[in-house]
C-alpha cells in the first residue's frame, strides 16, 4: 500500500487467552499505524475482554470487537464454553472429548465470518481487506479462499521452537536426548513426554490443516523479533519457503500503567494493592510464580509450591488457577489451616486467578520469574528483563525452554519431562537452591535478559527492526489486491 492508504484487518485469533492477548496487542499495533481493525471474539471472550475493549475506545483507536456467536450447543458442549481456559479437568481421559467439540465448534465460525467480511466488503468497496489469522484457525483459508483475500499466519511463538516442532514431527523416534541439529552450537534437550502441537493421533488432523493453511498463506507474522533469534527465524524461513515478518514483542504496545494491568482479563486484585506490595519490596528480590492460563495443578503439586516459595526466603507473587470450585475450596482450606498466607504475608502476595502479569514483571522488584515458559510469558519475561526459572508443562513450551536456558542462557531449569495438561498426577519438588541461586547469584544471566531487554525495546520503537518490519509489511503490494 501507499503511504496514507488504510486497509481493513480482520484479525481472527484462537480463543484461549494466549492467543487472544497477543492478537489484540497486535490489533493496536495495526490501529497505531493507521490501519482499520476488525477483532473476532466471542460473546463470553468479550465481557472478559470489556476493561481492554473500554481502554481501547477511549484511546481512540480504530479497532472494532466482532462478537460471533459460539455454537457451543450445536457442538454439544454446555454453555459459556467458549475458551480453553473453561474447559473442565478430564477426570481420566487427558485428551478429553471436549476438546474436539471445542475445535469443531471454533470452525464453525467459519460462516459467521464470512458473512460478516461480506457486510464489511458492501458497505466499503475501496478499502482493502486482510486477514489475520492464528495458526490454530486454519479454517479460515476456506474463508480466505472464497472471498479471494490476502491471508497471513500470526504465530505467539518463536521461530527456534517452530523448527523443533517440523523437526520432531519428522523424528517421532529419537531417543532420550535430543540434539538439535544443523545449528552452530550443539544444544542437547531431554526429551520430554510431549514437544510438539497436536501431538497425539486424534489430533493428526490439525497438525495437517495447519501446515495445509500456513502453506497457502501471504506470510507469517511471528511475535519474536530479530536480534532475539537472527539464525532461526532465517532458517525457518528456509525451510518453510515463507516470508516471515518478526513484528514483536507485542506486548510492549502496552506502555501506560492502565493497559498492562488490563491484559485479557481484570484481576481481582487490585493494580494500587500489588503495586504497593512491589514498591514496598527490594529492588529484584520478589519471584514471581505464574504457570500461565491453561495449566492447572492438583492440591498437593500446589502444597509443594506453597512450601517452596516460602522455604526460599524471598518475597513472592504466586498466582494460583483454580479451574475447578472443589479445588478452590480444598486449597482454601490449607491455605487456612497450614497458616502459609498468614506466616508470609510480609513478603508474599497470593493471587488467585487472573494477574496483571506485565504490570509485575515490568516492576523493578520484579528479580526472577517462575514459568511454565508459554511463548508470551517467556518473551514478556525476556522483554522486562527478568532471569526465569522454567517448568515447561506441555506442547512447545519445552522447546521454548530450552531457548531460554540452552541458547539465550537467561533462566535455570527445574529438570523436568513430565507433561501437565490440565492436570498433573506426579507430584514436581521445587527446588529451592534454584530459586534462590537465580535471585541471589543470577548475575551473568540477568546481564543477558537485561541486554535482550533493550534490544526488544528497540526492535519494537521507531526505527528498530520489528517496526520497520510492520512498515514495509504494510507496503507489501500483496496487501494492495
Ligand atoms: N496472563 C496474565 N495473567 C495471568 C495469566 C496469564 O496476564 O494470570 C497472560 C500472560 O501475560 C500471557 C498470556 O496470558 O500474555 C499467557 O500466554 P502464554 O503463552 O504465556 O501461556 P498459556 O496461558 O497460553 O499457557
């Protein structure tokens, strides 16, 4: 496109609340160049959303919130769910059939949106529109198709971990270890139970659709930016044959207090009380404990947190998911009765639900950062400067672990292999020393996430590497059919 001519983005995430935050993110990037947005949720995702969908009003940017409705019934499941993050424990089965119904209900959207891209092309004939899509849609290719417009992949991974992912898929039987090959530096991971999206052979069919739709697309958006990973996003690009644009880290579009503390969600806690808790604390001394939005744990995996954090030393933010009411009230129960919150509570803040996870990790007494390593979470940790401890729980945050620990050396290991879905059965031992090792003596390691810190921030401002991409992506004369 020209300098000056505005084009129509419809911005189609998946509805788990690791693909919806980064896509909105990206949603104000496109509004902050000028570009007309289309966001397309869900009634449920929507009122989760209201606190960002009334920030972003009053900013005055151009980003509509497109509510379809979820054939939640016509899939047969109950009603309201409408993102990952509800969808009950399985009580035996971990691939549980709701899942299915979940992705068969999110390809249903497919009319809706066709029909809504119809209205927007009548009622605008001059301006162009593009699709925007998460790599967990591929569904929206046959939309993209009939309609004859410009489709791009958006991907909340990095490129290191999307190269695991093809490789694995072509070495199903590699042994214990894994050596990742073809690379400068020889990086040897454990080989976990789980490394790959849709590992599992009912899930075969999704890995195919993804490749089918990432095949027939304009480009891939990545959220990771250049300096972070040059060899790896060039030889992904090698291999896939894509033009793949680096156009994050996202969630550093989020520069007023109000907005880091309204990502995807209102916490119940208030921004003024965790605030006061991080001001009132030592520069880099607090760990911040969070397994992002999927992950649940049973009550003794969260007894043995509980004991952990304390037996560390340190001041800390845990945030516990509860999913479920019963293990809400048992784990009350023991946080009541063990006395942990009441023995702590001059050097903790429990969380529980939803927390504004940037606002933390961008306080200066913000030191380490426990993660299950999610693609956002590690490239938020890597954005704000703050040395991880990782615990990878399943699909590619193994792989983005090892890119923390093995190759960007900015965050230690926990040592695990086990899978946790939406529910562990073993039983994982925090190990202190650990915490305490990257808090205390983590000093080469907070140099490297310091500098990536301020290579992100450049990438992502005016001039920097990431910026000029979004720019000359929306130059590209593919946008302009
Ligand atoms: N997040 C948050 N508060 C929470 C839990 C998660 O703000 O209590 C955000 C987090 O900042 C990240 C996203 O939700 O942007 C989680 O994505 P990630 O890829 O790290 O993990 P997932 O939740 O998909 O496993």
């Amino acid at each position: 496109m020209m300098a000056g001519d505005v084009a129509h983005f419809v911005l189609v995430p998946f509805m788990a609340q690791g693909h919806i935050i980064p896509m909105v993110d990206f949603g104000r990037v496109l509004a902050e160049h000028g570009m007309q947005v289309s966001l397309i949720t869900t009634p449920f995702n929507l009122c989760r959303l209201q606190a960002t969908v009334d920030r972003i009003d009053r900013s005055g940017l151009l980003i509509d919130f497109v509510s379809l409705c979820f054939p939640t019934e016509e899939v047969g499941l109950p009603e309201g769910y409408e993102n990952v993050d509800v969808i009950p424990s399985p009580k035996t089965d971990v691939k549980s059939d709701l899942f299915h119904k979940f992705f068969k209900g999110a390809a249903m959207l497919a009319e809706p949106l066709e029909a809504y891209i119809q209205q927007m092309q009548h009622k605008n004939l001059k301006i162009p529109i593009i699709m925007v899509t998460d790599f967990c849609n591929p569904w929206t290719r046959k939309v993209s198709e009939k309609l004859d417009l410009p489709r791009l992949v958006f991907y909340s991974v990095c490129c290191y971990t999307l190269i695991f992912d093809k490789i694995f898929e072509r070495n199903s039987e590699v042994g214990d270890v894994f050596v990742v090959p073809d690379l400068e530096q020889r990086i040897e991971v454990p080989r976990p139970t789980e490394y790959i999206f849709f590992s599992t052979p009912e899930f075969e069919y999704m890995r195919l659709e993804i490749k089918n739709s990432d095949q027939s697309a304009d480009g891939l958006l990545i959220n990771t930016f250049y300096e972070l990973e040059p060899m790896f996003i060039e030889r992904y690009s090698k291999m896939t044959g894509k033009k793949i644009w680096p156009v994050g880290p996202v969630s550093l579009c989020n520069k007023e207090i109000a907005d880091k503390a309204m990502r995807g969600a209102r916490s119940l806690v208030g921004d003024d009380k965790i605030l006061d808790f991080l001001d009132s604390m030592a520069p880099k001394s607090v760990v911040y404990f969070s397994l992002g939005s999927i992950t649940r744990l049973s009550v003794i995996q969260l007894k043995e947190i509980g004991k952990g954090l304390e037996a560390a030393r340190h001041p800390f933010i845990w945030v516990i998911r509860y999913g479920e009411k019963s293990l809400e009230d048992e784990i009350e129960k023991w946080l009541r009765e063990d006395g942990l919150e009441e023995r702590t509570k001059m050097r903790s803040l429990i969380i529980r639900g939803w927390a504004p996870q940037i606002l933390i990790l961008s306080h200066a007494s913000t030191g380490a950062f426990f993660t299950h390593c999610g693609w956002n979470s590690s490239l938020e940790g890597i954005s704000f400067g703050v040395p991880m401890i990782t615990w990878p729980c399943f699909a590619d945050q193994f792989a983005n672990a090892s890119f923390i620990t093995e190759v960007a050396k900015i965050g230690v290991g926990i040592g695990v292999t086990e899978t946790v879905f939406l529910q562990n059965y073993t039983v994982t031992p925090i190990p202190t020393p650990i915490l305490v090792k990257v808090i205390d003596n983590g000093e080469e390691m907070r140099k490297r996430v310091l500098d990536l810190s301020e290579a992100a921030k450049t990438s992502f401002e005016i001039g920097g590497s990431s910026h000029k991409n979004i720019s000359l992506f929306l130059q590209k004369p593919i946008l302009r059919k």
